[in-house]
C-alpha cells in the first residue's frame, strides 16, 4: 500500500498569536478554528472540480491536526491522479489565503510526500483512539514517514516541497506538465541519507507559479533563487534521482527501488 501525504502549515503562526500575549486566546482563535474547519472544505471542493470530468474523486482524508498544521492522507490510483490531487492543493492554498488571510500577515505552505508501507513503515491501528461509532484510528510510523516532516522545514508559501519518491512519479505523469519543478537546493536533512544533502525541490501551478511576497524573496534565499529561474528541466530532475539511487547502491548497499503507484 503507497500513501500520499499531504501538510499544510501556517507560515507566520507564532508571531501572530505573540500580538497577543496577555489577552488569552480571544484575538487568534477563531482564525485557527476557521483554518481546521474550513480548509479540508475548500480542498475537498478543488480535488472535487480537478476531477469533475472523471468517474470517480480519489477521498482526501485528514490523518491528524498538529499545531497549526492539517496532514492529509490519500491512496491515488496513478501518477496521474497524484499530479492532479497536488494542483487541487495549490489551488485551495491560494484561493484560502486569499478569502480568508488577506489582511493577516499568515500565509500556508505545503509539504508532499509519498511512503509505502509494508516492512519499513507501518500501520497501527489504535484501539483507544477509536471513535464511539466503531471508526478505527489508525496512525503511521516509519522513517518515510518521518521524511516528510524533517522535509517541511524547505516549505514556502505558494508551493509545495517534495520527496524525490513523489518527483519520481509525478515527472512519470501523462499530465506532469500543469506542474512546474524547481530544484532550488540541497541541504542535510536528519536521520536521512547517511548525511549526504537531500535536494529540494517546489512545485507550483504551472499556469499560476510562484506568489511570494517582496520581503520573502528578501529573506530568504531559496525564494531569491526560485523567483528569477526557470522551472528545472526534467532530465535534469530525473539524473538528480539517479545520482542518489545510484550514491545509496554504491556506498550504502541499499536498493532504493522506484515506488510504482497503482
């Protein structure tokens, strides 16, 4: 079973609740109950139009809630179905931020990940969690899983930061072109790859891009670098995923087979 991970975290959370240190929870609170309410809504509605025209809309399910962070979890058939399931998510990112945060100084980011799960990474169903109704509770547990949140500290607003087992099948996609791919970096990420740098890589609407702010750019230079480059060739991208299948083989003894969705 391969499982398509979703994040979507607030850019700017914690400065903004710091407003109002002193006055409780009254001044922030209902904008974050907005976001867990109101976000899975907008998302469902978008991966609901991005397959209108389809017999059947793969399920978007919220895993958990975290912070100031929602996790979703799909089960996509196809590559093609996991490039359409990411254009609905930028989509809903920015159609949100722009109802709803458009005088707040918060933004969201996203973070997508694929992990297969069998020996290495497992399923636990938990009893004491489950709902009244019978609904089970299920949580994941492995070191895919935990890729994507040491991966999410490369999150930017208006794009999403991907795994290299993702961008390996969305590159693979019929459809792979209503996205845009930037390789913007590489930088060590804990407990994976034995140290070795992982590469970062955004993806955007193609039809949209980037929407960073002035002052973002500004900061941060992974943004000043994306902003003024070219989406990344994908020959390019595809020898990038070589050159660490073949480093893992080589120096680790590890076959890092391609995940194969579907």
């Amino acid at each position: 079973m391969i499982r398509l991970f979703l994040s979507v975290d607030m850019v700017g959370s914690t400065q903004f609740k710091a407003r109002f240190t002193g006055q409780g929870s009254e001044g922030w609170l209902e904008i974050f109950r907005a976001f867990f309410c109101n976000f899975p809504l907008m998302l469902a509605g978008q991966v609901g139009f991005e397959f209108i025209e389809d017999e059947a809309t793969p399920s978007i399910d919220v895993w958990k809630a975290m912070g100031d962070e929602v996790i979703f979890a799909a089960e996509p058939k196809s590559a093609d179905e996991a490039v359409s399931i990411l254009r609905a998510l930028l989509r809903a990112m920015a159609l949100y931020e722009g109802k709803y945060f458009e005088r707040l100084p918060l933004r969201l980011k996203g973070t997508a990940w694929l992990v297969a799960f069998g020996t290495q990474n497992i399923e636990l169903d938990i009893a004491e969690l489950a709902a009244g109704d019978g609904a089970r509770h299920i949580d994941y547990i492995g070191p895919d899983v935990d890729l994507g949140f040491r991966l999410g500290k490369f999150a930017r607003p208006s794009s999403l930061v991907v795994s290299l087992d993702l961008l390996e099948q969305l590159l693979g996609a019929t459809n792979a072109d209503v996205l845009a791919f930037h390789l913007v970096g590489r930088d060590e990420l804990k407990g994976v790859m034995f140290g070795r740098p992982y590469p970062v890589v955004w993806a955007s609407d193609a039809d949209a891009g980037f929407d960073f702010m002035p002052w973002e750019v500004e900061e941060c230079p992974l943004v000043a670098a994306a902003i003024d480059a070219p989406p990344t060739d994908m020959s390019r991208l595809r020898e990038t995923i070589d050159d660490i299948r073949f480093y893992l083989r080589k120096m680790h003894g590890i076959d890092r087979v391609p995940l194969t969705l579907g």
